[in-house]
C-alpha cells in the first residue's frame, strides 16, 4: 500500500467546480477529479444556512497537495473556500497512477 492525497472543495456553482477540476488536470497538479452534487448544510456570519453545492476531490501526490489546495483557493469564488485534504492509502498501481499523472 502506499499514500496519495485527497484534496476537496466545495463550490455552489458547479461550472466553476468543472473549471477548477479541469485547470489541475491541465496544469498536471491531479490524476484524476470528481464531482458531486451536495446539500451543505453550515453556520456563515452566525446563520445556518442550506445551499446546493458541488463538491470537488481531485486525488494527487502527497508532495502537491498543499499546492493543489492553495490553487483550488486561488480560483475559488468564495471568500472563504473550505480546502481540506488528506493522505490515503491505495494499492501501490494506483499510487503509481497518481505519480506518473502528476509528474
């Protein structure tokens, strides 16, 4: 088994969602993206509020995922973009999959 990184993010327009999956397949930051349609349910300014969102996960390297996050918040339309990510373990041929997609 090895390690890759999830990194995901939530957008409340899913063109934007696609874009910013397709720039870091363009710019070679992710292997791979997806993307789901979501109810959010969250406290902003004190309101909870409930909105249709899209979530992206773009699996990558451990060593760029700080990268694909800082540039997922780079394209990001809201003012405060939630990027959160994390190490997985896959199968070594996935993680070779990742590595050779990023590289």
């Amino acid at each position: 088994m090895s390690d890759i990184a999830i990194v995901q993010a939530t957008f409340g327009d899913p063109a934007e969602a696609a874009l910013v999956a397709r720039k870091l397949l363009e710019e070679k930051l992710a292997a791979c993206t997806s993307l789901m349609p979501v109810t959010s349910v969250y406290r902003w300014q004190d309101v909870v509020e409930e909105a249709a969102e899209t979530v992206l996960t773009a699996k990558t390297t451990l060593d760029l995922a700080t990268q694909v996050a800082a540039r997922i918040a780079q394209l990001h339309s809201y003012d405060l973009p939630v990027v959160e990510r994390w190490a997985v373990a896959v199968d070594d041929a996935v993680a070779s999959w990742v590595r050779d997609s990023t590289g």
